[in-house]
C-alpha cells in the first residue's frame, strides 16, 4: 500500500545510462543499452540469463569499463551529473552508490559487525599514526562509525548475528548482511544483484520488506536485478528488460508485462 | 499477619509507588534497555516524567477514569509507561501476549472494550489493521470502541495513511505541551488512585477455553509485592532482566508489581533473540520463569556438552556426580558431609562457576520456577550446579503466587508453604482453596465465572493437591485432569509428562490413561533442534520435521527413554504404547496456551484418530494432514505415523 505514495511528483533523474556498449573480444555483453533510474525510486533489472544484467551494474559500479556511451549519476535532485565511467569503483563508491553482489562478498571469518564497520571504510579519515594512538578526534570518529553500523543492525534487524563470523551464518542471513554492509556505506544509490537468489519464501519476504523499507525510510534510489518475477513486479516501480545485451523495454510492471517484445524474449513465439 | 494487608495510603496504588521512588531515588537507575548495542537506561524521575506526559496525553485523546487500555508487544519500556499512565488516571491496563494471532487480539479487545491500543510496531499494527472493521463495528452499549491505536516503533509505520494511529511519542509531546495549563494535574490523579481500584485486567492461560480476564486491584498487587518480599526480599540496587511477556502474571507480579515497590532496576533485551546473550551481560540477581525456560537451559547443557571434547565431558560428568551428591544432602540435612563439600568446591571451581557464568545466573541469589510443573530432574541439576532454585504456586487470581519455598526448606515434589497473609486449605476433592488480600475482584464480564472462583472470600483454583508431613503443599495437576487408574491409583498425567520431557530430545508430551482409557498412552513431540543435532552426530539424513520424527533411530532414543521412566512408575502407571507427532504443537494452531501450556482436550480432540490408534491394535496409522501453503493453496499430505512400544518392566 505504501508503494503509491512514492512517485512524488515527476522525479528527477539519479542514473542515466545511455548508449552503452560493453565487448570482450567480439562479444558484446552490452549493446547500446539505455535506461534512465529516477530519485527514489525501486528500478528492476530483469532478462534471460546472459542478457547482461550483471554487467550493466558492474559498469556503473566501476568494476567494467564500457568502450562507448555515458553513464551519468546526479546525486541529489538539484546536482550536477558526474559521469561514472572511468572512475574506480572506490570512487563510484564515495560519490554515494552501494552494491551487493550475486554471490557473497563478505569477509567470511570476520564478525558481522567487523564486515559492517568495514563497509564505513570510506568515510573513515583517521590513518595509521591516529588510529594507533585512538585518542580525542579518532576515538570520536569511531564511536560516530559504530553509531552508524548499529542504525544499520538495528534497520536490519541482526542484533543477534552482531559478533558472529560471517561464515557460519546461514546463506539468508549472510544475504542480509551484505545488503546492511552495502547500507552502512550511507548510499544514495544501492544497486542489487539478485538479493534474493537461492533464498526460501520467508526469507524473501523478509527481504522485499527491508528493501521496500530501505528505499521509502532511508530514501535510497534502488536499482536490483532480481529473477523471481514476482518479487520484481511486486516492489518496483518500473522495470528495465535486457535481451542479448539491449535493452528491449522500460516502464511500469505492467507496461512491461505487457510488451510484446518482452514475451517474445521470455517464451519464444507461439510458432 | 493483617499488619501486612495495612497499606500505606500514600503507597498503596502502583503509580504512587512510582511517585514515591522518582522522589527518594530520581537519579537511579529505574529501566534499562538495549538498544544499538548499548544498554541505555532511565532513571526514576525520567520514568515519572514519560509516565505523567503520556497520561496527560492519553487524557487530551479522551482517556477516562475505568476506560481500558490495551498493551500489545514486546518488553520495552514503553509497555510499563503506558500501563502505568493508564492507571495513574484511574484507567485499567489490559496486556495481550504479543504472538497471539489477529483473531485473538481482536476477541480481548472486542470483549473488554478497550478504547485505546498501545501497540509495539508495524507488526501488531498489522493485525489490529487486519481485524479492524470488525473492531471499529463492535462498540458496546454505550457507544465506546476502539479509538486510537498507538505505536512505539515506528519503523515502516510512516506511510499508513490511517487517521487513529499515532506515535507514542507524540503522545508524550501532547500530554508535554497540556503541561503548562494544568500545572499538577497529574498528581491530582495519582493521588486519586485508589488501593481497591481495578488496576489491571490480567487473562486467564485458558487451557480449556477462551481466556478469561482477571479483574486485579491495587491492593491485590501491592500486598502480592508485599508478602513476596517478606519471604525474599530484594533490594534496590539489583538487577532484574524482564524478558517474559507482561502479559503474564509473573511478569507482571516481579517486573512491575515489586519492581515499583522495591525499586531495583528492570533491563529490556534488544531482541527476543538476544534474550540469553543479554541476560548474560546484565547478570540478574533473580529470575522468575516458567518450567519451560528452565528446562531448556537444562537440554541447551546436556547437548553441547554431548558435543564438547572427551575430557570435558568426562570433568562435566564427574562434577555432576558430586554435584547431585552434595545438593540431596543439602536438602536433606542442612550440609553435606565434610568430604562432599570439599570435592563439591572442587566442582565448582572446574565446572559449575563457568556452567552458571555461561547460562547468565552466576550473581542469581534466587532463581523461581512457576506456572506449571517443573520435573523434580531438573530442580535437581540447576541445585547440583548451585542455583537456589525455587517452586512458586499462585494463579493470575491471586496476582500470582500463594505458595513459595523458603530458602532453607526445599523440597522437589513440593511447591512449598503459603506466603505470609495468605491461607491455603484443601477442598473438596482435594482442591487447593486461597485466601488473601491479594485474591481477585472478580473475572471481567464474567458472573458466572466469578461464582463458581470465588466463595466466601476464597479462590477455588480448580487444582488438586494434597499436604505433606511437613505442611508443604503437593500440586498434582488440574482436578479435571486427575484420573483413576484401574487399580485405584491415582494418575496425573503432567507427572509422567514432565518425566518424559527430560530428555533434551523430547520438547512436549500429552499423556492419556484413566477414565475410559485401559491403559497409560502418550503422543511426544520431539525437539526439532536437539534431535536434529544427534540424528547429525550420528550421519543420519532427514528432511523435515515429520520425517525426522519417524526415522527408527529416533523412536529407539524416544523409547529407550520412556523404557527408563518405566522402571521408576508403578506398574499401572506405565506407558504401554506411544508415538512421535509429525508435527510440533503450536499456539497458533491453539493447541497450546500463550503460556505454553499443553491444552490436553483440545488435542485430545483434534488429534482423536491418533489417540484411538494408540488404542487400537495396529502399529501405525495414517493420517492426512492439511497443509497451508503462503499463496493461499493447499494441500493433502498422507503420513504413517509409527506407533511403539516402550519396555515396561519394572
């Protein structure tokens, strides 16, 4: 129900790819794709496997590097745009954008909390000379980092997992510490590759509310590439389809589940 | 023993006992709860301060004296602010266990008409939203119905467009900014309060039906507070971690009742699930809960000591042996011989001390156990490892507890000797009868009910029991489920229910025999996790619970078990034939109370093909079992389910 309210009036543009052409060698992952992600709002990612979709936010996060187009990232409503492509992923990361990956990520004998406080890394200024000696500004700006982490434990609802190794937590639990390790970097824009893949229906629904709540408490603009079509549907305001590296149709749920080129790229023609 | 029932006027009522501490002790601790990791506590005066402005806020939203107002969620501190801003304005509070379902929730409020909810979070709002209609349709005559509901944890809340739901700390800043027009006001009201005022209504467990609501004054509570201190007393600067549901009684008698009264600080866990883990951090000094609690700290030990090194278990079992030793002759004579003390310090110096640290109650002083039974085993272990557990008896009708052990005179099969100010005589039947200041008012919309509770100024509890040598009351179970076997013994099969749920595989057990039944039967549930780990240990594969159940490992460690509790029962007594239920019993499906309490004819009932099978010749039966899926779609499964026979040589 609270999904309507969202849409505030016309929303601004917080991600704008546009023909982005992405090759290895004579393959193209990526073929002039274009989208554009709105301020606050859930973008869906969907597609057949190999469409691309992982690719898509490997380029925005940095982590591949696009031979044409552009991708612009405007961080607040009245901001100018900076252009993502070229910039290390480091850099993606401090102009405000998270992500979790399709497969864990975390540092696996390392402590929920460790991996979270890890995830405020950098907005950390201390060096090593300050931190060895912990004392006045550092000590404070450590306490103000854990004050951070334990919002996002408290959002999260992991108050028990805060000092277990990462490792022995069950896969849906280790799902839901990289979206709060993603969290505590403070993101305005929080992509997601299949946050719930492999996770049973409890778990999902768990996680579609922590990302509904994500995005309407906190007002971060998500992008995520989910496969359960019904998770897609149910949570995002409007839905990107890649086939084959293009991006074959943009717009509401319904719009889309509609299109006719996105039926023919999911079931094949009747013939 | 009436100086105890002479309150003083000016601390009679539970919120002038508020008062009263915010004026001797404003600057200590009174709440403390965890929240991002920390423990952030409230001293006294800030309690007073929240309580007044709530209740001054509840008073601009409309709140009248005798109005009721309902509490649903989690322990928090919010949940005693608002029961005691509801009764320092003369109003009643009505606490609802916060896992009951949305038809549960609606049917209290609906009946006692509460006009105000005070509910944890989006969760309960939920299902208040989801009964809503029917709530919002059902005022009573005069016109009064459910009116605002108000959340403390807002989280999710923001976007409900719902115009009767409100934050709590709006609330606050409501009753904050009538401060300055009605200067004392609020204590105007405190002061009004009176000993015989209806301070809450307290549900009933309701093992047989829809729970009743338990009318419980003032004075009932106070004087509880009272006469509890006097047998063990408390003192301001310990610690009390209140994490069982105020809905309770117990909660309620401990937590708030003598809590206000003496003054120590309650701690509120972070979590349900962080519940042990900050027991731990805090480090009560005591502890009140049900059998349950108690006995699952007892099979947590017994399986990862199963699970721990050769050595260690070999230095856990010997210390145990010395342990047992040292604590019967405790119990028996005052002190164990030289030498038992000796080894026993030994003991405690490799294992107990870090067995108590590990489970969180190595400051215990004292421990109690209350609410139903608890197997004489486990009495034994937790006074083996040297925690001065103790039985308490009461019901919700007599604001908790009528009976208690003293701290020199412990016996197992005893709940012990009545509390000073209350009488305690056997009826007819046997049936332990009550008198005391702290008996009830009556059940809420309930004459009928009273009637039959209440004569003469005694409670009739509906338990049977007896006295020993020794004056110490004996509870056998419910009178209506006590029965005759056919040689003439009595038979209370909760005895033999709390033998069986020993063993850390067995998680509950309902026992049939007497009456129409020939011989002595029982369904068992086994504990999904503990078994789980010993099928593990041993490489036994299983999928689900159901399967689990009915592996022929499982139902040889069930039996092999039950072949033991035999040898101690008289023969008639014994159990002939048993099986594992595919399922775990659950409160939703209300086949146990919110208290965890088995409801035997409700299962009795439902489960009537198993019963007759255990009955019948056959060594198994199938049944069809229904399953609901989340989509809404459902499904027919069939499962055999084993029936076996455990030894019943003596």
């Amino acid at each position: 129900m609270a999904q309507t309210q969202v849409q505030a009036p016309p929303a601004s543009t917080c991600l704008e790819v546009e023909g982005v052409t992405l090759s290895f060698g004579g393959v193209h992952a990526l073929d002039d794709v274009a989208l554009d992600v709105r301020h606050g709002e859930v973008f869906a990612i969907i597609g057949p496997n190999g469409a691309g979709k992982t690719s898509l936010l490997n380029s925005i996060s940095g982590l591949y590097r696009p031979q044409q187009g552009s991708i612009a990232y405007t961080p607040a409503p009245e901001a100018a745009p900076l252009p993502l492509i070229g910039r290390a992923p480091h850099k993606v990361a401090q102009v405000g954008i998270a992500r979790s990956f399709q497969n864990i990520e975390l540092f696996r004998g390392m402590t929920v909390l460790e991996n979270l406080m890890l995830g405020r890394h950098i907005h950390m200024r201390g060096n090593v000379l300050t931190c060895g000696l912990y004392w006045g500004p550092q000590r404070r700006e450590e306490i103000r980092h854990r004050a951070a982490v334990e919002d996002v434990i408290d959002f999260l609802e992991i108050e028990n997992l805060r000092h277990q190794a990462v490792g022995t937590l069950a896969y849906g639990l280790q799902k839901r510490v990289e979206l709060a390790r993603a969290l505590a970097l403070d993101p305005r824009l929080l992509l997601l590759d299949e946050p719930m893949a492999g996770m049973n229906v409890e778990e999902k629904e768990d996680m579609a509310r922590f990302i509904l709540d994500v995005n309407e408490e906190r007002g971060v603009t998500t992008v995520l590439i989910e496969h359960d079509m019904g998770v897609v549907m149910d949570l995002s305001d409007r839905v990107a389809v890649l086939d084959f590296g293009r991006s074959i149709a943009c717009g509401t749920p319904d719009e889309v589940r509609a299109d006719p080129a996105v039926i023919h790229a999911y079931l094949g023609d009747a013939e | 023993m009436t100086e105890l029932l002479e309150l003083r006027p000016d601390a009679d009522t539970l919120p002038k006992l508020l008062l009263r501490n915010a004026r001797e002790r404003g600057d200590e601790a009174a709440l403390r709860e965890k929240e991002f990791g920390i423990w952030q506590s409230f001293t006294w005066a800030q309690y007073a301060e929240r309580v007044r402005n709530f209740a001054r806020g509840l008073v601009e939203l409309g709140l009248e004296r005798g109005d009721i107002v309902a509490v649903v969620g989690d322990n928090r501190p919010e949940w005693l602010i608002a029961q005691l801003a509801a009764q320092a304005v003369g109003a009643r509070s009505l606490g609802v266990y916060q896992d009951s379902v949305a038809s549960e929730v609606r049917y209290l409020i609906e009946f006692a008409g509460a006009r105000f909810v005070v509910a944890e979070d989006q969760e309960q709002v939920d299902k208040l939203l989801e009964v809503w209609d029917e709530l919002a349709g059902a005022a009573d005559g005069d016109g009064r119905g459910i009116e605002k509901v108000i959340y403390y944890d807002p989280r999710g809340l923001g976007s409900y467009p719902h115009d009767f739901l409100l934050d709590f700390s709006e609330v606050e800043k409501i009753g904050r900014s009538a401060t300055s027009s009605a200067e004392d006001d609020f204590e105007r009201w405190v002061e009004a309060t009176a000993a015989d005022d209806v301070a809450l209504l307290s549900t009933t467990s309701g093992t047989t039906g829809k729970p009743k609501l338990a009318m419980l004054s003032h004075r009932n509570l106070v004087t509880m507070a009272h006469s509890f201190q006097s047998v063990d007393p408390m003192q301001s600067d310990d610690e009390f971690v209140s994490f069982l549901p105020l809905a309770w009684i117990g909660e309620q008698m401990i937590g708030a009742a003598c809590g206000l009264l003496v003054g120590f600080t309650l701690n509120f866990p972070e979590e349900p699930e962080t519940v042990q883990h900050d027991i731990r951090e805090i480090g009560p000094h005591t502890m009140f809960s049900p059998p349950r609690i108690w006995e699952n700290m007892v099979s947590d030990v017994q399986v990862r000591i199963e699970d721990s090194s050769w050595l260690k278990r070999k230095v856990y079992e010997w210390a145990l042996g010395v342990g047992y030793r040292a604590a019967d002759a405790r119990l028996e004579h005052g002190a164990p011989p030289r030498f038992v003390a000796m080894l026993n310090g030994v003991a405690n110096a490799v294992c107990f001390f870090w067995l108590r640290d590990k489970l969180g109650v190595r400051r215990i002083r004292r421990a109690y156990t209350g609410g139903a039974a608890l197997g004489p085993d486990i009495f034994r272990f937790f006074h083996a490892i040297g925690v001065n557990l103790k039985q308490i008896y009461g019901q919700t009708e007599v604001s908790g507890i009528s009976v208690a052990h003293r701290d020199d005179d412990i016996k197992f099969q005893t709940v012990g000797t009545a509390v000073p100010g209350a009488e305690v005589r056997l009826g007819e039947g046997g049936e332990i009868l009550t008198r005391s200041a702290s008996v009830f008012l009556g059940y809420y919309k309930n004459e009928e009910a009273t009637e039959e509770a209440l004569r003469d100024g005694w409670l009739y509890s509906g338990d049977a029991g007896y006295m020993d040598d020794d004056g110490h009351l004996i509870v056998i179970d419910r009178k209506k489920d006590v029965m005759e076997l056919h040689d003439g013994t009595q038979f209370s099969p909760q005895f033999i229910e709390n033998k069986l749920k020993f063993s850390p595989y067995v998680k509950e057990a309902v026992v049939f025999g007497g009456g129409d039944y020939p011989f002595v039967t029982s369904l068992v549930t086994i504990d999904f996790a503990n078994a789980g780990k010993w099928a593990e240990r041993r490489q036994i594969p299983y999928t689900t619970f159901t399967d689990l159940a009915q592996k022929p490992e499982i139902y040889e460690l069930v039996l092999e078990h039950t072949a033991g509790i035999n040898g101690d029962l008289p023969e008639s007594a014994r159990i002939q034939r048993l099986l594992l239920l595919h399922k775990e019993l659950d409160a939703d499906d209300e086949e146990l109370t919110r208290t965890r309490k088995v409801r035997r004819r409700f299962i009795a009932d439902r489960y009537r093909l198993l019963v007759d099978a255990l009955y019948g010749g056959g060594d198994a039966v199938e049944i069809e079992n229904e399953i609901a899926y989340q989509d809404g779609t459902t499904a027919v499964l069939e499962t055999r389910l084993r029936i076996a026979q455990p030894a019943t040589a003596g």
